[in-house]
C-alpha cells in the first residue's frame, strides 16, 4: 500500500509553487481577454457560395489579423468577430476571393456588455464553488466541505494561471470548459471522500490518515483509469482541433492533470492537517 499522506509534505510544496507562479502569471503577464470580455467589431457576411470556417481564418490570419472569431449561424451566414485593436476594414476586404458575398451588417460590441459579461463569469464561478461547499458539507462534514473547496480553488488557478502563461484567449467558452473541469475535479475528490467515510465506519481501528492511505490506495486504479483516458482524448483534440477549439479543450488538458493530483495528494491532506491542528484530533 502506498502511504500517500507520508509525502503530503511535498505535495504542499509543489502546489503552494504552481499557485503563487499561476497566481504571479496572473497579475504580471494578464490574461488574453477575448472579444466577449474585451468589446470589438462584428461582421454578419452572407457568401454565395459555401465556404468553411477554416479557410476564413486562414485568410484573416493570412492578412494580419489575430484576435478574431469566426461562426456560422442558422441563417447560413457567417459571423466575424474581431478585437477593438483589429481592422475591420481589411477583414472585410480579405474576403473578397471567396467569390461573391453579402456583408449584412458590422456593429460595434460595446464595454458595457463586455463588463457584465466579466462580472457574470466571475459570479457563475463564485456560484458554483459556493454549491459544491454547501452539498459536501452537508453530505460529509464542513471540513470535509473546505478541503474539497481548498483543492478546488487549487485548481482553478493553475488552470486560469496556465492561460496567462501560454496567452491562449479566454472566452464565456473557456469559462465554461473551466467549470467542467472543476466539476470533474471535485467528482473524483468526492470518490475518494466517500471510500474515507466508509471506511471509517467499518475500520474503527484505524486511524485517520491509514484510512486516508487505504481508501486513496482502493480508489487508485478507478482514478488512474479515468484520468489517463480523459487526458488522452483532451491531448487529441487539443492537437488537432484548431485554434478555435484547441484554446477551449486547454482547460482539460491541464485541469485533468492537476485535478488528479489533488484528489490524491492535496484534498484528503488538507482535510488531515485540520483535523490535527485545528479540531486536534489524533490522526495519526
């Protein structure tokens, strides 16, 4: 059996180093802010003929421009995003060799929109970290509640931390893949909190971290299994999806592996050193 919580120390130390370097990245380098947070231009163009989302984004990228999106909509047409910073005047006119096209309208998206929208992706996460502290504390114990929060936040930034560092665009989409990924994270953590608790039951002579230890070592190879293949499929699709894709599937690449370590290694820890130090029970 392996005795996870005996190098619960080092874990400290690694995630204490990944959080203050996210959280450094963070204030030093920013984030690259995408158009639903920052405001730009959209451009509705209704083309005669078909033409794929890839090729438009060659070609805006082909003239200069960076920060842009690119959609299709119900109506068949196509709608283009670009930065405040971005010519749209040059957008435009680089569509000009996909043949004949319709350009339906061009509008600015303001910075009042792109404040709520910050202030509602803010609130959403706050949100949901708050749900998930009130149903573990309410299906194990606060402690156990603040552990599984403490892990989570851990988390998130290293997530939004390893956005900073690699400036890949934060959109509501990545936000989104960001919720997914701490639901995923806490999903596991909850496993293992679970094989604990019933452990505790039928193990009465135990003591707090062998039963940590023993249910970690139980709920190993399901943890394994599942993050290995989750990353595999992340890795794929973040290599070969695109540019629009790839900035979104991102989150999962890093959160599968940070999240996996700290269901094993961070949570259940977080939990024993409040037990031992503030509750001061005997744990060990």
């Amino acid at each position: 059996m392996i005795e996870f919580m005996r190098y619960r120390n080092y874990a400290y130390a690694v995630s204490l180093t990944l959080v203050l370097l996210s959280v450094f990245l963070i204030f030093w380098k920013g984030l690259n802010l995408g158009l639903d947070f920052t405001g730009g231009t959209l451009i509705e163009v209704k083309f005669e003929k078909q033409v794929s989302l890839g090729e438009i984004r060659k070609r805006l990228e082909e003239v200069g421009i960076k920060a842009f999106q690119v959609q299709d909509t119900a109506q068949g047409t196509v709608i283009i995003r670009l930065r405040l910073d971005e010519p749209k005047d040059k957008a435009i006119s680089s569509l000009k060799g996909f043949g004949e096209h319709q350009v339906l309208r061009v509008e600015s998206i303001g910075g009042v929109i792109s404040k709520e929208l910050r202030s509602k992706a803010l609130w959403a996460i706050i949100t949901a970290l708050l749900g998930i502290l009130v149903y573990l504390a309410y299906r194990f114990e606060p402690i156990w509640g603040l552990g599984a929060i403490l892990a989570l936040a851990h988390d998130v930034v290293i997530v939004v931390g390893a956005y900073s560092l690699t400036q890949l665009e934060v959109s509501l989409d990545v936000i989104a893949s960001v919720l997914i990924v701490a639901g995923y994270s806490v999903t596991d953590t909850v496993v293992v909190f679970d094989r604990i608790r019933e452990n505790l039951r039928i193990r009465k002579g135990l003591k707090l971290k062998e039963v940590i230890d023993l249910s970690i070592n139980q709920t190993l190879s399901r943890t394994i299994m599942t993050s290995v293949t989750t990353f595999v499929v992340s890795a794929v699709l973040f290599a070969i999806g695109g540019p629009a894709l790839s900035k979104v599937i991102f989150a999962f690449v890093v959160g599968v592996v940070v999240g996996t370590l700290s269901s094993i290694f961070v949570a259940s820890a977080f939990v024993l050193d409040i037990k031992r130090l503030v509750v001061k029970e005997e744990v060990t």
